[in-house]
C-alpha cells in the first residue's frame, strides 16, 4: 500500500530539476531596484527555443500580477505598489516531459535613511583633551541595512568608511564608531558623517545620499615643552602651566610665574549635580598637587575674583628653572605637574578652601527634596510639549515668601541657559537636543527645607513615515476569513505617547497603543484583526498615527491599502419545481452573485434540442414539449467555490383545445336539435296552406277549426 501511495504521489508530482533543462527562463534584467511603496515591473520570456515543448508556464510572485502574451512565451508582471520588504519571484515552465525549468529574479527594495546623527561616545562638544576619541554616527530608517556605507570626515578630509554586516532587509537603525586622534590643530574642526545606499547600476544614480548635521568639537590641550622655555633671569622668568580638561567646562589652569600676585578666579555652576560631583573631583586631584607642589619662598597675598565660568588661575613664584614633567590620569582627565622645590603651599590650601566651597554650593538639589511644600516654585508653563529642534522657554517662580535672592536657588537643566532675577529665573533653550528633560526648580527655605518643583517637558518628533500592509498575505481577500493589518510607524518620540488608529474606508476599526516608555525616536509596529466580508466589495485601510500630547496632536496618515474581497457564488441550493403547460416557453435563471463573477454550466435532460438557449446564467426554450420534461442543473463557479442549483419541471398536457372544441361541437349539436325540433313541430300542427314564415313571424289570426272525421 505504501507504494502505491509513493508511486501515486509521483506520477501527480513534476520533477523540479534546473540542471536537466537546455533552455532556461530568462529576465529582461538581471536584477531590480525599486524604492519602497513605488511600483514596478518585469518582463520573463519563459522560452526561446522548443517552445512546443512546454506544457505549462507561469510566476510564482508574492504582490502584483502578471499576464501572459504571445502565445504564453512571454510573461510581464506587475506590481502598482511595492509592499514587501524581501522580495523575488520565480519564472518557471513545465516540459511535456513533467521536467520543470525555472529562474529566480531577485528585487532589492530599499529605503533612503530617515535621519542621520553624529556625537562622541560620552562626550560633549568639548572633548576633554588631545587624546583618542570615538566618533559615533547612528543611521535610522534604511534598507536593505548591508547595502549601507558610512563615511566619516573631519571638516573635508575623509577619515575613514565603514559598511555593516547586518543582513536585515526590513528597516533599521545602525550605529558606526570611528576612533580618532586629536591634535592642537583640530581645535574647532567640523566633524559629520554621510550614509550612501550602494545598490548598483540598477539602483537609482547617483546613489541615495544623506548627510548628517555638523558637529563642532572644542579640544583642551596641554602645552608644556621644557625645551622651549626660556632661561632662569629676571627679565623672562620661568613659567609652569598645569591644564586640567573636563567634559562639561573649559580646562583648569595652573601657571605659576614670579612677578604676576596669585590670582584665584571661580564661580559654582549650577547646572546639574554630575558637574558638582566633578568639581570635587577636580578640587580632591588641586590637593593632589598642593601635596606635590614644593615652594621656595612665599607669594604674595592671593586675590579672589567670581566670573560666570568654572575657571581657576593661579599665580605665584618658581624657581630654580628646573623642569620635570609629570602626567596624572583620573578617569581620563589629564593633570600635568611641573614643579620640585619647597616653598609655601598657602596660595593652593585657600584655593583648595574656594574650590571645595564651590563644589559644595554646586549640590543644589538633594534627591528627597520637597515637593509638597505650601510655598513651593511655580513654573510657567507647568507643562510643555516642544518638538526636538525646537526653541522654547520656561519661566520658574522661585518662591514668594520662604525665601530671596539670596537663598540658594535655582533651576537644574541638561541643556539651556538661565536667567536670574530675583527669585525669578527664565529658562531659554535655542534648540532642543535632549530627549529625556526633567527640569528642576528650587530652594532652600528658612528652616532648612529643600523645596522642587519639576515641570512635564515632553521633546517629541512625529512619525517620519506611516505605512499599512496585510501580514502574511498578499492579493484579495476572501470572505469570512480573518486577516492581520500592521502598521509601521517610523522614527516617532515618545513612543508611549503613540495612539494608533486603523480604518477600513471612513469607518473607525479600533485604536492601539504602544506599551514601550522609550524617549527617543524608535519604529514601532502595531496591529489590528479584521474578518472579510462581502459587503466591503473593494475596500480601502489605512492607519493613523498619532502623538496625545497636551497641547498638540500631531499626526500622520499612511497611504490607503487597496483590497479587494472575494466570496463564492450565492444561489439557493435547494431543488425548484416547475409546472408548465406543454407548448408554453421555459425559462430558468440560475444568476448568482459572487467575486469574481461567476461562470455557468447547464446540465439538461438528454433529450432537450441542442437549439435550446443554456450559455450563460439563463436557459430558454420557445415550446415545450412532453421531451423537455425533467431535471435541469446549474453549476455557477468562480475561483473562489462552486454550487449547483437543480430545476426540476413537470410539462402538463393543454386541455385548452380539447375543451374549446367540445364547447363548440356542443353549441353545434344543441343549436341543430333545436331547428329540427321546431321544424317537425310546426309540421305536424299546421292546418290548411302552411306558410313557414308565418310560423316563424307568430302571427295569431289563424284559428284552428276542428274538423269531423
């Protein structure tokens, strides 16, 4: 039995085996490029030689369709809308031997990259020092992602490109990093990074390029070259510069020289607590070098100034002129130490005292500071929903009554600048460069008590791209089956924020929400369950996306998805009885309703005429007779199913004539009698001459007279 089964499965089977063919399918290219959402197209001619050979042809394509032309050699697919990501299709024909020959054309479709963005990895603008760096460049929203090359460049020198291995062919973000070495000379040099889709002569020319904005980097460096000092005489006294980098603020400079009075000039940021944690730092590694640091004899008095900057300077005396340098690491900020001697160490302890005094002034906001106190800072506006690029500004009344300008106050940002007056301080950022900003504004009151306030500032961007698709499926839709929309939303900020609503024409479907709490711009891709009904015909989804937001809504529509729905012809399938007349014409409509329109076949008792009417979905006879008697069978089909409909007729003899034609003899024989009747009547009774028509005119001036025998 297993063989049978094997040998049954065989013989139903074509072999599938390229190497046995002669002649293959050929594309009229070798390869496609088409952008997402365009259309497209392709032409395969499936023979060139022994033609009558093949049995079958055709494509085996995911979207679109594809018709055949001269003499089915030819086949040209279609597609209006480019909607899969990872695409081919395959031209194939069947031999009268059951030998199947195919060809595989692969299609690249491609996305251009979204956005491109450049940055240090954990750095700022100012990069502390003249050391090695990495440069970071992050390529959102593009496809196919090995296709991808990125370029670095300082200024217009080409620093180097990189391509990814990744083979993903739906949209992603990839993330470069190039290590560089910076010099004196790049100070203030332009950094960016440009993506190019290299998709080949096929692929569109010039290739897709996007380039990212520029990046200006300030570098602090050290300059302490013993060779280049001058000699020990009191005209050029010798000078030791120490330069301590930070990646937040310009660098801490030491130079110490005899005739200049020590100087100290400092003033607390405010900005952040991670600034104050590294003016500690700083401070602790200013002890490090009073601790090394040997004075000969003592400077004059130190002068303390305040400016609007981190900065400190100090002066004093060295000598003899000799020099050694030292170098310190401490999480990669550099401190250089040039000094041996004895002397003293006053001038760097009261710069030390200012120092640590800063730091600690710089730890403005405690993390259980009140928030629920009765004179608590107010901001204006309370919330703000700014979109990222964008300028805005807030205001924070510091406190009405707990408080003046004197108490330590102020407003923790990331980013911005601030403004102080009195107790009120404006906020002002030119451009939104933060995704995540919990601004903070406080004080400390009378008593002691931290008291913060923090505004909603939500740093949005709205989707770059909206698109819809069915999943798993492409081509029409069949009724009554349940299907999977999913629409991709690309590069949208914050993506909690996100509400998704899909449509089917003008008809709300449902709603969705993204459940991720990401703040910066991600793709996210959510989906909505429909079931196909006959009614939608040929019906259109899209999908809107979204932001709920306080203020705004923006949003986007994707593109409308076009579908068609097909369903099965609808008949009724039960049997009809039909009583006609012999002689009277027949008529059976078998029209059915289904899509695509159904075809139809009549099945008719063996004995009906071949004259008889049954193409399509009526069938007509003229007369009937007793022969057209019987069931008469309807087969409606489409692609979809088939059904059948049975009539069943019953031809009845016409008695019409026979009943005229009696009615008739009838009156015949009824008037006849009569006439005879009245013939032999009057006969029999007339006396003397007999005039008929006397008779007939019932004249009364005859009088019967008996006569005797």
């Amino acid at each position: 039995m297993f063989f049978l089964v094997l040998l049954s499965i065989v013989c139903i089977h074509h072999v599938s085996s390229t190497e046995t063919c002669v002649h293959l399918p050929a594309f009229t290219t070798s390869r496609v490029v088409v952008k997402h959402g365009d259309p497209t197209n392709a032409t395969c001619i499936v023979c060139q030689y022994n033609c009558r050979n093949v049995s079958y042809s055709g494509l085996e394509v995911p979207i679109g369709n594809y018709s055949q032309e001269e003499n089915e050699a030819v086949l040209r697919w279609k597609a209006d809308t480019v909607t899969e990501w990872d695409l081919s299709f395959k031209c194939y024909y069947v031999d009268n031997y059951n030998v199947q020959c195919s060809n595989t054309l692969q299609v690249t479709v491609y996305q251009p990259p979204t956005s491109v963005s450049i940055s240090f990895i954990n750095q700022t603008e100012s990069a502390p020092g003249c050391e090695q760096y990495s440069l970071q460049c992050t390529v959102q929203g593009v496809a196919p992602v090995e296709n991808l090359t990125v370029t670095f460049y300082r200024g217009h020198t080409e620093l180097g490109q990189q391509k990814s291995d990744r083979k993903q062919k739906k949209p992603a973000t990839e993330v470069f990093d190039l290590t560089i070495n910076t010099t004196k000379e790049d100070a203030g040099a332009d950094y960016w990074c440009e993506a190019r889709l290299e998709l080949g002569p096929e692929g569109p020319q010039p290739p897709p390029v996007m380039a990212s904005g520029k990046l200006s980097a300030t570098f602090y460096c050290l300059e302490s070259d013993p060779t280049t000092l001058p000699p020990n005489n009191p005209t050029t006294p010798p000078t030791a510069t120490t330069t301590v980098s930070t990646t937040t603020r310009p660098a801490m400079t030491t130079t110490t020289t005899p005739t200049t009075p020590p100087k100290i000039t400092t003033d607390p940021n405010s900005s952040t607590g991670n600034t104050s944690v590294h003016r500690c730092i700083m401070c602790f590694m200013l002890l490090l070098f009073a601790l090394l640091r040997k004075w000969q004899r003592a400077g004059p008095p130190l002068d303390i100034y305040s400016s609007s900057s981190f900065y400190f300077r100090i002066q004093t005396d060295l000598s003899p002129p000799a020099w050694e340098q030292r170098v310190f690491l401490f999480h990669q900020r550099t401190f250089i130490h040039n000094p041996p001697g004895r002397g003293n160490m006053s001038s760097l302890y009261i710069c030390l005292v200012v120092c640590l005094w800063s730091s600690l002034r710089g730890f403005h906001v405690s993390a259980n500071c009140n928030e629920t106190c009765t004179d608590k800072p107010v901001f204006t506006p309370p919330r703000l929903a700014v979109m990222y690029g964008d300028p805005f500004s807030m205001t924070c009344q510091v406190c009405k009554q707990d408080c003046d300008e004197d108490s330590p106050l102020g407003v923790e940002t990331p980013i911005g600048v601030k403004k102080q007056n009195g107790t009120e301080v404006l906020w002002t950022v030119d451009k939104t460069t933060e995704w995540d900003m919990r601004p903070k504004c406080y004080y400390e009151n009378n008593d002691g008590v931290q008291c913060c306030t923090t505004a909603s500032v939500i740093v949005y961007q709205p989707p770059v791209n909206v698109s819809i698709r069915f999943v798993n499926h492409s081509g029409p839709l069949l009724a009554g089956h349940q299907y999977t929309v999913q629409c991709t939303v690309q590069d949208v900020a914050p993506v909690g924020n996100l509400i998704v609503t899909f449509y089917r024409g003008e008809t709300e479907l449902g709603q969705q929400r993204s459940d991720m709490k990401q703040k910066k711009p991600v793709t996210e891709v959510l989906t909505w369950t429909i079931y196909a009904r006959e009614e939608d015909g040929e019906a259109s989804y899209w999908c809107k996306a979204k932001l709920a937001l306080e203020s705004k809504e923006p949003f986007v529509d994707s593109e409308n998805l076009i579908t068609t729905v097909h369903y099965g012809p609808q008949v009724p399938t039960n049997t009809r009885v039909i009583k006609i007349t012999e002689g009277s014409p027949l008529y059976l409509d078998c029209s059915a309703k289904g899509n695509p329109s159904p075809t139809y076949a009549w099945m008719v008792p063996p004995k009906v005429h071949p004259e008889s009417s049954h193409d399509g979905a009526d069938l007509t006879i003229q007369t009937v007779s007793f022969d057209h008697a019987g069931d008469y069978s309807c087969n409606v089909r489409n692609t979809v199913g088939n059904v059948t409909r049975t009539f069943r007729v019953e031809v009845q003899v016409n008695l019409t004539p026979y009943i005229i034609s009696a009615v008739v003899i009838a009156a015949v024989l009824l008037f006849g009698g009569l006439f005879i009747g009245l013939l032999i009547f009057y006969r029999r009774y007339k006396m003397g001459q007999y005039n008929l028509k006397d008779v007939f005119r019932l004249q009364t001036r005859h009088v019967a007279v008996p006569v005797d025998g």
